[in-house]
C-alpha cells in the first residue's frame, strides 16, 4: 500500500494500516526545503501580489519546515505506542 499527501498525518493514517511496522513518513529537512522552493518555477508567481515577497517566502518556508518538524513528530510517537512492532 503506498499512500501520498500531506492530509495523511501519521496520527491519522497509523491506526489503519495492515502493519504499522511497513510505515515510512518521509519529509525533506529544512535546508532542502529552502534550497529547492526557492528553484520552483512558480514561486515568484505565487509571492508576486505580497507587499513584501521575501518576507512571504520566509513564513512560507517556517511554516512548511514547522509542518515538516509536525509530520515527523507524529510518526515518532505513532511508532513508540505500537504494541505489535
């Protein structure tokens, strides 16, 4: 089973799997996320009606690398309270 999205939150999906043991989040770190957004084609289009683009982009990369931080926290605890692993 393959699952991909960022709504599938490990606290969510975890519970429902055959065997949790086969789980695997993957999130990239924050220095990846800052070097590959900033190469995305579309972010300027995106920043483009901010008064201030380059203080956008900031919050945009704190909130994906804090979301990033969120994801792995729910895995790690998903796997410390399972029973069968």
């Amino acid at each position: 089973m393959l699952l991909e999205g960022a709504a599938l939150l490990p606290e969510l999906v975890y519970p429902l799997l055959p065997d949790p043991r086969r789980y695997i989040a993957i999130v990239p770190s924050a220095s990846f996320q800052l070097e590959h957004y900033q190469k995305r084609e579309w972010k300027d289009q995106w920043l483009s009606e901010c008064s201030d683009p380059e203080k956008a982009f900031d919050h945009w990369m704190e909130r994906d690398i804090g979301f990033a931080g969120e994801i792995s926290r729910q895995a790690a605890a998903a796997r410390a309270s399972c029973d069968s692993c």
